[in-house]
C-alpha cells in the first residue's frame, strides 16, 4: 500500500513538468488558434539554458531559471512575430509545418552546442535531500517541483481571471473580430501569449532537467506526451491540460514500477479510450 | 475559399521518356546510382501515399513513419521464415492497410488539427512498440540477415534478386504500378470526392458524401502505399531498425511533398528525386542533415508552397490547368 501512494506521489511530481508544457500549449490553441509542433523543443532549450546557466556557468539556481526563460521569450517572439504571424490567413497545415521545421532546426541546434550526449546539470543545494513520506525517502526537489506545478496553477487562474491582460486575451480567444472591433490591438496579444505560453514551456524544461535530463530527443518526446494530455483533457482547456498531466504522469510513474516495457504504451491506451467514448476531451473548450 | 485543380505537368511522350531511361539506366549507372535509384522510386511511392491524403483530402498527417514500418517489419519477418519475396512485400502492405484503418477509425472523425496531432501520436507508439518489444522486433537492434529472396511466381518460376539491377527492376515495376494506380485514383469519381471534401468540408455532405467514410478510405490508401514502400526496404538493406517508425521519418514524405508540389500528381515524385539527391550530397559534408532539412521546410512553407512542379506547373500553365495556388482552402 505504501508502495502505492509512494509511487503515486513520484508521478504527481513527474505531472508536474507535463503539466507546464501541456499548459503552454493548450493556452496558445486557445488563443492564436495554433498547434506549436516546436513547443516541446522550447521545453528542450529551457532544459539546456538551466543546465548552462547552473550547470556549467554557475548562476544561482533561480537566476539562472529566470535567464532561460528569458531565452525561451526572445526564440518566442522571434518565431511568432518573424514567421507565424505571416501564416495566419493560410491553412493551419502551414502552420504546423512551419512548427515542425522549428522542432528539425531545433533538435539539430542543440546536438551542434551541447552535443549528443545527455546532461543532467545538479539539484540545488537547498533544494537537496529527501524526507520520509509512507515511510520512504521522498526527495525535496519533486516536493519543490509539486509545489511550483500548483503555483503556477494558481498564477495563471488569477492571471486570466483577475487582470487586465487576462480580460484582454479571453476577449480576443472568443471573438477575435470583436476584440480588435473594440480597440484591442490583436497582433499584440498574440505575441504576449506566444510568449508566455513559451516560458511555461522553459520553466517546465528548467525545473524538469534535475531529475529527467537534458537530451536531444526530449523536446520530441515531450509534446507528444503533451499531444496525448491534450487529447485527453481536451485542446483549449486548462483544466483539462491539469488533470490530463495527472493521468498521464501517475500512470507512468505506475508503469515504470509494474510494467516498465509498456509504460509509454498506457498513455496511448487512455487517449484511445477517451477518443472513442469522449472525442471532445474531458473538459471540452467549447468556442 | 479557394477552388484547387491539381495541375499536371507531363505530358504522355515525357512520362514514356522517363519510363525508358529508368528501364536502361542499371545498364549505364554503376551500382551506388542503381541504389539511389531505387531510394527515389520507394520515397516517390511513400510520398504520393502521403500527398493522397495532403494535397487531395487536406489531411496533414505526421504518422506515415508507423505505416511505413509496420510493413518493413512484418515484410522482415515473413522473409526471415519464408523466403518468398512477393509473399514478404504483400503481407507487409497488407498489415500496414490494415492498421491504418484501426488508427485511421481513430483518427479521421476529428478536426484537422487534432488529426495532425493524433497521427504524430499514433506514429510514434508504433515506434514505442519497435523500440521496446524486443522478443519479436529485436528492440534497438532491429532485424537483421534478412535475405533478398528470390520472386516466386505460383511454383512455377522463381528468379532470383540477388544482384542489385535485378532488385532494381523488381522495384521499378512495384513502384510504376503503384503511379499508375495512384493516377487512376485520384482522377477517379473518388478522387473528385476528396478533393470537393478537401474544399468544403461542410458542403460535401449535402450532396450526399459521406465525409468519415472517404477520409477513412484515403487514410486506409496512404497507410497501404507506406506500407509497400516500407517492405520495399528490407530486401534492399537487409535490416530494419526502429528510426523507420519514427516522427524524422515521417519527415521524408512530408518534406518531398513539399518541395515537389502539393498540387501537382508528379510533385511528390519530383520531390522523392530531389530530396535523396540533395540528402545524398548534404551528408557528405555534415552529419546535420536535420538542421538543413528543417530550414528548407520553413524556407517552401514562408515562400514556396506551390514547390518545384508547382512553379514549372505555373510556367507551363495552359488555360485549362490553373496554375498550383499557393493558398489552401480554409
């Protein structure tokens, strides 16, 4: 039974880093009506920044978080203001393969600075060792990682729901035309949301380095974990992004420990499941 | 709204042309051009699968890698027991029509973006079960000895394919039928079908499409045509390994497409040609051909979506055939 909960709580942490991304993801759907392919690779060059920053340069730890999602913001800007905003008026296939050669460019980038082989940068001092949990060591770091996912949450519920910017953007996600009608200068939301939604992906890559790592393939790996929360939960929706990475991360925290062959397999199975009896996602974003 | 005729730019004495200098070229190219060769026709093969299902139908899909090796790897794994080549290559393109329409019921009910995201999923779990059932596909390893076994016709004839010209002309044949039934396709009441479905996705339905089932079909057509390609492959490397299922796979046909020309039939040829040709020569010089690969993709999709055939389509443009737009429907 301790095994359980131990393990369960282990997942909740992993949840933690898709969570960021998925939310990242979900919000620019929502609002720029876009799927960014190369929102996973921003979750890799957060990674790798945190790792040179603290890793190799020796920054504080929270400088050097902040700095990589400074990185992620300009690469954000830059793909939204020099590239995607000429596609917009285009079929959303152009759109997504603008993205998917971001993530080719991307991949390739990272193995020319850093080079093939993965990098796990060290877990802060302060943030070092473990605490008994069901009678286990469980380590600070996944406590410290809970903790920033349920934050973050917070943050952005308050930030869409109690701002001036928030307003903007919900008025903007449900009538485009409207918005711009009313004097809401729509171009620029849709590059603060591009950004914002670029940062979460860093700060999840940040964060997530110490205890996944810093690899090449990672940005690939992560959005199709994203993809399958997003179906899950339902494109659009935060909420659905939150309880999707819960599914998804508990239940490979749980397969890893019983059925460490298949355990990328369960999440295909969920999504299967939740395509065939609600196609729509758990909590459909209805527009 | 945009209405889209897919323009065509050859005519019958060039097609003959090109048929006959592919048929005499083993006898003037030496063996690593034969090889090449044959590296194009399986892309060209792969690649119009893949433009049925993007250029005709309006369906983006990053998954083709998973079709593409279901049928290497069940091609393998007959031949490895049997070493019939026909047997190997049909039960290959069998397998992958076959688990395209499972995932393609999964997928093809959804909206355009989601099926994007659902393929590349799809794809990828495919590459998961390669990469990790290692008692039956060898895990990282992949499979390996697999023989290029002779053509048996019915017991009653059985030629050897053991050289690489007559492998050449075993392809060669496979892939121009497979063109030649492509062509029927999408000139077909059927092709017409994707293409009005393609372009008014809520219309087609009131004259009495349905709007599931065709996409289904085109879905099911593409897997097959991966698939075929896909066992292809085995007899040629006499390997497959995991990579073929995964996502910079399913790169290939999307980038080849791309620079060939949505909206023209011969474009995903035409790509197929000039991707293996420009690859071959990049990874002489470096081993990043991703980086190269991935800016090429962003350059055709900011400026040049009509591709290569759709700008010689453009020059050649007869008043009937508008040239190859560069706006799709929304």
């Amino acid at each position: 039974m301790d095994t359980i909960g131990y393990q369960g709580l282990i997942g909740v942490s992993l949840a933690m880093s898709l969570w960021l991304i998925s939310a990242g993801l979900t919000i620019i759907f929502g609002v720029l009506g876009v799927i960014n392919f190369a929102h996973g690779s921003l979750f890799m060059v957060g990674a790798y920044m945190a790792y040179t920053f603290y890793g190799l340069l020796g920054f504080p730890f929270g400088l050097s978080v902040l700095l990589s999602l400074a990185v992620a913001a300009v690469l954000g800007l830059i793909m939204e203001r020099g590239f995607l905003r000429h596609l917009y008026h285009l079929d959303h296939a152009y759109q997504l393969l603008l993205t998917f050669g971001f993530v080719l460019v991307l991949d390739d980038a990272v193995k020319i600075i850093w080079g093939g082989v993965f990098k796990i940068p060290p877990i802060p001092r302060f943030l070092d060792g473990a605490w008994p949990v069901f009678g286990r060591p469980f380590p600070v770091y996944n406590t410290f990682l809970i903790a920033i996912g349920i934050l973050v949450g917070i943050g952005l519920w308050a930030l869409f729901e109690k701002t001036w910017w928030g307003r903007v953007v919900r008025a903007t996600a449900s009538d485009r035309e409207m918005a711009n009608a009313i004097g809401v200068n729509v171009p620029w939301v849709f590059s603060t949301v591009f950004v914002v939604g670029a940062m979460l992906a860093a700060l999840g890559g940040a964060l997530g380095t110490p205890i996944r790592v810093a690899a090449p393939g990672i940005g690939a790996a992560m959005i199709i974990q994203a993809f399958i929360i997003t179906v899950i939960g339902g494109l659009g929706s935060l909420k659905g992004a939150f309880t999707g990475s819960l599914i998804v991360g508990i239940l490979s925290a749980y397969g890893t420990l019983f059925f460490p062959i298949f355990e990328l397999f369960f999440s295909f199975v969920i999504m299967t499941v939740v395509l065939l009896v609600r196609p729509q996602g758990l909590f459909a974003h209805v527009n | 709204m945009t209405y889209l005729r897919h323009a065509h730019i050859m005519s019958g004495p060039l097609t003959a042309a090109l048929v006959a200098a592919l048929i005499v070229l083993p006898l003037l190219a030496g063996n690593y051009l034969t090889y090449l060769t044959i590296q194009i026709l399986i892309l060209s093969l792969f690649a119009l699968g893949f433009n049925l299902l993007f250029g005709y139908t309006g369906l983006l899909s990053f998954g083709q890698a998973g079709f593409y090796a279901v049928g290497a790897y069940i091609c393998a794994k007959i031949l490895l027991v049997q070493p019939s080549l026909l047997l190997g290559v049909l039960g290959g393109t069998v397998a992958a029509a076959v688990v395209a329409v499972l995932l393609g019921a999964l997928s093809v009910r959804h909206t355009r973006i989601y099926f994007s995201m659902l393929t590349l999923a799809f794809g990828m779990m495919i590459y998961s079960v390669a990469w990790k059932w290692r008692d039956v596909t060898g895990g990282d390893d992949g499979l390996v000895g697999i023989p290029r076994a002779p053509l048996k016709i019915l017991g009653i004839a059985s030629i050897s394919l053991s050289t690489i010209e007559h492998y050449y002309y075993f392809v060669l044949v496979v892939v121009l039928l497979g063109v030649f039934f492509m062509y029927r396709l999408v000139n077909s009441p059927f092709g017409l079908s994707l293409q009005a479905i393609r372009d008014g996705e809520t219309r087609a339905p009131f004259v009495g499409m349905s709007v599931t089932t065709h996409r289904l079909l085109a879905f099911t057509i593409a897997g097959l045509y991966a698939g075929l390609a896909g066992a292809l492959l085995p007899p040629l490397e006499n390997t497959v390994t995991p990579v073929m299922a995964h996502w910079t796979t399913s790169a290939d046909p999307i980038l080849a497409t791309l620079l060939g020309g949505i909206y023209v039939f011969s474009g995903p040829i035409v790509g197929g040609a000039l991707f293996i040709i420009i690859k071959d020569l990049i990874v002489r010089v470096t081993v990043h051909w991703s980086i190269v690969l991935g800016t090429v993709v962003i350059i055709l999709v900011m400026g040049f979506r009509g591709g290569v055939a759709g700008i010689v389509a453009g020059m050649v443009a007869r008043p009937r055939a508008a040239p190859a737009p560069a706006v799709a429907s929304k």
